[in-house]
C-alpha cells in the first residue's frame, strides 16, 4: 500500500510483540481526510494495540507510520498530539476537579502579563465549544457535567491540540440514545471539516450509521478494509469471528452428545440488568459452545452460572438434586470450575509459583485448616504439568514468566485439580498462539469423554464448532438461539447473531 | 454558588461566627493589638502551611518541615554565633539548603515511584538529626541586626502592631495564591493533584512539576524558620515539633482537600487564623487549659473532614443523575 495525497494517516506492515504473543502481525491501515473508519474486531483482536501504536503509547516493533506525507515515530501520547493525532478514550480523560476552560486550556493558558488570564481563556473556551453547539458554564466544575459533554469537552480538547487526526476509542459506551446522536452530529461535522476520524466500538448499529470504511482486525491481523456501504452485516460478522477453517473442522462434533441422560438442569435462571432468564440443560460428556458478540451476555452467563453474580431468579439443579451456586465458594463445593476471560486478572497469581497456582483452587475447596502437604503439591503439579504438557523449566517457576498458553493450562490443571463435574471455559484460546489452540482443543475434547460436562465460551467459531455439540446464541444478553446437530456450522452460528442483531437495529 | 467554594466559605463563616463569640465574651479581643499578634504568633506557621497547601494540593503531602524549621533555626544560630558572616547571607545560605532538600525529596517521589509519606517522613528524621548534629544545646542569637529587624513594625490605628514576620507572612499569602491561580505551574498542581495519569496524558510536565512542589515547600519551611528564629532569638533542635500536623491542620480546616485537587491558598489563611484565634481565646479565659486548642481544632478537623466526604457524595450522586 503507496501512501498518497488522499491519506492523512496511513501504517503498513505494523508489527506488535510481546512476550509470550504477536498482538499485530504485519497490519496496515489507512485514513483518508474527511471519512470515519470504523476499526473493528473482538476483545485481544488487536484494535486497542494498534491504536496505542499509532499515538506513540506504544513502540512498534516494525513497519511504517506516515502522516500527511512523512514519515513519523510518536514516543508519546503528547509527542503524537503535537504532530496531529488525537484520542478521546472511552473514559474520559480529564481533570474531574478543574474547570471546562482549565481542562481545554491546560497547559497553553493564554497569558497577560506573564500571568493566566482567566478572563481571556473562559472568553475562549466559549467560542471553542460553540463550535461544537455547546453553551454550558465554562467555568463550572467539569464533574458537575455528564458523561457526554464531558466527552464533547475531550473532543474538543483533542480537536483544537492535534486537528488532522482524531481517534475515539469506544466512545460512546456509557452514553444513551439522545447523548450518542449529539456525538454523532459532532462526528459528521469534524468529517465535513476533513479530518480523518478512526472510530472503535463494538456496536454494529451505530458503525452502519456513522461510518464511511471498515476495518476488520482478528487475532491481531489484518481481516480486511471495505467500503461500509458495500459490507453487508453478516459478511461483517463473518470477517470479525472468522470461518475460514469452517470446512475443515465442521462435523467433527456429530458423534457425541446426543446419547448421555441431562445432568445439570437450569431453569428460568437470570439476573435483572445481568442476564435475562434461560433454561440451560447439559448431559454428561457435553460440551456446550456459547456463542455471541462482545458485550452480549456470554461472561455474564458464566458469572451466574458459577455465583460470581448471585442469580435472582429460576433454580438449578443437578441429578434432580437442587444445587447452591450464591457464591464461587458454593459452586466450588458443586464441583463447579470456572475458567475466567482475563485469566491476567482474574486466574493467575502472578508471583506464585506454577506449583501453587495449581493447588490454589483445590486448596480452597478443602479449606484452610487441612492444607495440602508440599508432598501432596508437587505430586499435583507434577501431574499436570506432565498431562497438559505445560512448558516450564520446573514447578518452582512464578507463573507470570509462563508464556500465554502455558498460564492457560496451568489454570486449567488448578480446575482439573478439585475433580470438577462441571467446567466452564470463558475464551480458553483467547491471546495464545496457534500451536496451543489446537492442544487446548484436544482438552476440551478429552475431558468431556471423560463424562464432564462443559460450557465453553469463545468468539472463535470455528473452535466452537469443532468442539461443540450444541451452541447457544446470545445478543442482548439474553439466549436467542440455540443449534443442535447438524445446525452446529459457522454459516448457522454467524446466521443467528445476524438476525439477532439486526432486530436490535428495527 | 460554585459549590467548589463552599468548604472555603464554610471555614471563613466558621471564623468569623467564632470571633463574635469572644468578643461577645471578651470585648477586648475586637482590638487591632490582639488582631497584629494573631498574625506575629503564627507567621511561621502560616508560611510554612502556604507551602504545605501545594504539597497538599497536588495530592502529596510533606511531614518534614517541622524538622527543616528547626534545622534552619539551628543552622543560623551556630553560623552566627561562630562566624562573623553577616545575617542576610546566612539566611540565603539557610534558603538555598532547604529549597535544596525539597527539591531532591521531590526527584525521589517523582522518579523513584516513592509515596510522598515516606520520602518526606525519610527527610524529617534526616532534617532533624542533622539540626542535633549541629548542636544538642539551645544557643541565643544576639546579632544586632536581629534586633534592628524585630524593631520594624507597622503600628496600625488602636496600637497593634504588624510585624516585619507578620507582614512577611501576608505577602507569601498573596504571592502564593497567585502562584497557584494565576500562573500555569499552579494549574500544572491542581492538575496532578486531580490525576496525575491523566495529568501526564494532558502533557502536564508531572516530573518538573513535583520536583517544583517539593522545592516550593522547602524553600518556605525555610523561610518560616528564619522567621521563627527572629521570633525567638534562638535556635534549638528540640523545636517545632510536630509544626508539619499543625500546618496540615490549617490547610484541611481551610478547605483544601486532602486527596488532593480542590482548594484555595486564601483558605489556608483562614485555617491559620481559626488556630490562632482558638488560643488566644483560651489565654484571654486563663483558667482553661492549653489542651483544649488541640482538642477544639481535633474537632474541627473531623467536622471538615465530614463536610468533605459529604460534599463528594454529593457531587457524585449529582453526577450519575445528571
């Protein structure tokens, strides 16, 4: 790709490592001056790191950013502003205790004298938010405004520093109908004005309506750039969760799940403002996929469903036995497991050793006043270590040293450890290479011929597909869908969640 | 009413409301005599809290400047008494050290990552330590120029007197609430003091800025110990402890927020003056005993801290329904 005289911005061949994993893989992309380019893709697609790359957050390991014809090397957020690149975040990056004028001014107050001139910059601030339809008290607190003209202030704020490109990273992902029309307005004019505008979000609806290009990233490469006129909605799906590889694995779920009697039973189980109620059976030996887009109910049925969040209606039951799940604790002592997305945050323990992680959770089990011997502990690790072939130099080694796929395995040897009944995987594969995908796939297919019962989470289809015989389709939080048998494809998957989603948009 | 001025309101309805309560009950108190000493007895004090309003502001806090008041007091004092070096330069000698030691505890902060807390709680063990090193003993300061500089006075209409330390005092009141509204370094410290992340993501220099903070505060808890040693006419390493919690005191019962980000040089003033008023108070009476200010200002300090939290709450919840 030729930088020319349309492009304000355009990257090629960007390259993102870090240890353990490629997050960008030779992408390129391109702005033009006066269009909206929706950059799209799952969680750890890749989006956030290419954004960080392109305003200076972080070192690129490679590959060419050019900026209005030359060629540039942003060392920082500040560096990238004063070149022309400006980022509005999702929170909103301001000074809550400052003023609307003291938070666009920051830093370039205008002087008299040598000394600030209030006077000069509210006079100034006024003029500056006029543009963008705003008459609000510029020197009143920014806290006692909401959420959108505080983001509007940012935009502003961005807009007048930097002026050729602006990138809004999830923007409007705390605003209602009304407030995300006003941004949309803002948007278009800034378009008309001619500045390169690179939109992230994940709703569909307001990508159709906003923007003129997209591009889709997956597992941090490049999916493609279309013309969003020329993009049909499913295709798009298609594009983000991928079904390249649907011909060669589909069908490979069709021998098992049908026979086995239901082992869990959940019925009418739900939150409100968390997950509508669903009824939920899974046999023995099952392996059931849940699919659907970013923020449509798929963590939150995990959460529920293991007493992260505490259900307020339908029960649960297991070999008609009524089952406690108000807690992690109670779900534990039902044999529950529980896989977390962001095992950084929410599985490992960094510092311990891979020894210790993996007796974490039967150790909770049994409670602290019967500690697992050291004896007992290294005949654990050792175990696991062996049997999921986790690469570590020895047992002893702080876990955060692990590469990616190797922490996943060791959380999973922590569940496999307390001999659950029922395990529930959210995004197993997510940001580890290709080599440990299809071992975490071997997995999952051995335990569940082992008689678990398993709920699998992941926004790979193909995985999904491979694996699952049955797949539950989310969108607004709430199940939608679900295919059995020979329903179970990509094509079906991505068929469902269109329909779904183009529903929210009537 | 812009409710970020209401703590700064409520502490100056606070004083106001109780220096009518002791004229109503000592009537002499309303004479400018007792007003000119409020300012001379604190002026050290009231300089060493304006720098400490900073420190304060940017969400840091400095424990070590009632140890560099005595360090300074003890420093002037043996160079005077064993050199023949004249008091003006020794007391820009005793400056440049102290700015000195602020700006070095402020690098630290800054570039080791290091909570305020323990550098400047490091740097009054070190400041005091190096004040017992100098002399254990109390030494007078009897350089003429001491007297010619505490003979310098203002005499308002009713007698009372503004000191050079207490006109001194004013003047670093007004300059530092210029500094801190009128110039870019003082925006650069409410805006570490609201987040220093995003202050950073903003283009704050945050570096250059604490460092700055840290000097501003050394620089005049060295100042105050010049003026506390004009007050004295001694400089004794026993002295001035615990000066850094009552400078705190003031900067809270000002208005300032603790956290950080919020709150006025001017308050602080009145800070001081409450203090000040509470022990005047208490010599006027005669019978009570001096305890009680701690006591008095103990309570006051909870209930400023009470308005605080409730003044957040309440922004908060504003907030989410707006």
């Amino acid at each position: 790709m030729q930088p020319d005289s349309s492009h304000v911005l355009s990257a090629t061949g960007i390259d993102k490592i870090f240890p353990g994993a490629r997050a960008l893989n030779r992408v390129d992309f391109s702005l033009h001056r006066g269009e909206v380019h929706a950059l799209l893709g799952e969680n750890g697609a890749g989006k956030s790191t290419l954004v960080k790359c392109l305003t200076g957050a972080y070192a690129r390991d490679g590959g060419r950013i050019v900026l209005d014809g030359a060629d540039i090397d942003p060392q920082s957020t500040l560096e990238a502003q004063n070149l022309g690149i400006g980022t509005v975040y999702q929170e909103v990056n301001l000074l809550a205790n400052l003023t609307v004028a003291e938070n666009l001014f920051l830093g370039r107050q205008p002087r008299r004298f040598g000394l600030v001139s209030a006077r000069k910059m509210n006079r100034r601030a006024k003029a500056l938010l006029a543009e963008y339809d705003l008459d609000i008290d510029v020197t009143a607190g920014l806290a006692a405004y909401s959420v959108a003209v505080q983001q509007v202030v940012a935009i502003a704020r961005a807009v007048d520093l930097s002026g050729k490109v602006l990138i809004l990273d999830e923007p409007t992902a705390s605003l209602d109908a009304h407030e995300v029309a006003m941004l949309f307005r803002i948007v278009r004019r800034l378009r008309e004005r001619g500045l390169g505008i690179v939109f992230i979000t994940h709703f569909l609806e307001q990508v159709y309506e906003i923007s003129d290009r997209i591009t889709v990233l997956r597992n941090g490469g490049l999916v493609g750039t279309r013309a969003t006129a020329d993009l049909p909605r499913r295709e798009l799906i298609a594009m983000m969760l991928g079904r390249e590889l649907v011909q060669e694995v589909a069908g490979g779920h069709g021998a098992r799940g049908e026979a086995g009697d239901v082992r869990f039973r959940f019925r009418g189980f739900g939150r409100k403002g968390h997950i509508q109620p669903f009824d939920l059976d899974i046999c023995a030996g099952e392996v059931v996929g849940i699919a659907g887009l970013l923020g449509s109910g798929r963590t939150e049925t995990a959460e529920i469903l293991f007493g992260a969040e505490r259900a307020d209606s339908g029960t649960a039951q297991a070999d008609g036995r009524a089952l406690d799940l108000s807690s992690p604790r109670a779900a534990i002592r039902e044999k529950f497991g529980f896989c977390p997305e962001d095992r950084k945050v929410d599985g490992i323990v960094g510092d311990l050793s891979v020894r210790e992680n993996i007796a974490l959770a039967l150790q909770a089990r049994r409670g602290w006043a019967r500690p697992i011997s050291r004896g007992e502990q290294d005949q654990l690790a050792d175990r696991y270590i062996k049997a999921l072939d986790i690469r570590t130099s020895d047992r002893e080694k702080p876990i955060r040293l692990l590469s990616g796929g190797n922490q996943q395995k060791a959380i999973l040897a922590r569940w496999l450890a307390t001999n659950p009944d029922f395990l529930i995987l959210d995004e197993p594969t997510r940001g580890i290479d290709v080599g440990a995908h299809a071992e975490i796939i071997r997995l999952i297919e051995s335990l569940c011929e082992k008689g678990m019962s398993l709920i699998v989470i992941s926004s790979e289809l193909e995985e999904l597909v491979a694996y699952s015989s049955r797949v539950i389709v989310l969108r607004d939080r709430a199940h939608v869908a679900e295919l059995t048998g020979s329903a179970v494809t990509t094509d079906g998957i991505v068929e469902a969640i269109a329909a779904s989603a183009g529903r929210v948009e009537a | 009413m812009n409710q970020r001025y209401l703590p700064l309101a409520a502490t100056i309805a606070i004083f106001l409301i109780a220096y009518a309560v002791c004229i109503a009950q000592y009537p002499n108190m309303l004479s400018t005599r007792v007003m000119g000493n409020l300012l001379t007895d604190n002026a050290f004090l009231g300089i060493a809290a304006v720098g400490m309003t900073f420190v304060i502001l940017s969400g840091g806090i400095d424990l070590s400047i009632g140890a560099v008041i005595a360090f300074t007091g003890v420093f002037l004092a043996v160079l005077l008494q064993s050199t023949a070096i004249h008091p003006l330069a020794a007391f820009v000698l005793a400056l440049v050290i102290t700015t000195a030691f602020g700006a070095l505890m402020g690098a630290i902060i800054h570039h080791l990552e290091m909570p305020p807390f323990i550098v400047t709680l490091a740097g009054m063990f070190l400041a005091r330590g190096m004040a017992f090193v100098l002399t254990i003993d109390s030494i007078p300061i009897r350089h003429p120029f001491y007297a010619t500089l505490k003979s310098l006075y203002y005499t308002l209409p009713g007698g009372g007197r503004i000191t050079l330390i207490g006109g001194l005092m004013l003047l670093v009141f007004a300059a530092g609430i210029l500094v801190a509204h009128r110039t870019r370094f003082g925006a650069n410290v409410y805006a570490l003091g609201g987040g220093a992340a995003t202050a950073q993501l903003m283009g704050v220099p945050t570096g250059r800025t604490t460092i700055l903070i840290y000097a501003l505060s050394g620089f005049l808890a060295g100042l105050s110990g010049i003026v506390f040693s004009l007050y004295t006419s001694a400089g004794y390493s026993l002295a001035t402890v615990g000066v850094e919690l009552d400078a705190i005191a003031a900067v809270v019962i000002g208005g300032t927020l603790l956290t950080g980000g919020s709150g006025f040089v001017a308050g602080t003033l009145v800070g001081i003056l409450i203090q000040g008023l509470i022990q005047t108070y208490i010599t006027f009476d005669g019978s009570l005993s001096s305890w009680w200010t701690k006591i008095l200002i103990g309570a006051l300090l909870f209930a400023f801290i009470l308005l605080q939290k409730g003044l957040i709450q309440f922004t908060g919840r504003r907030r989410r329904h707006a």
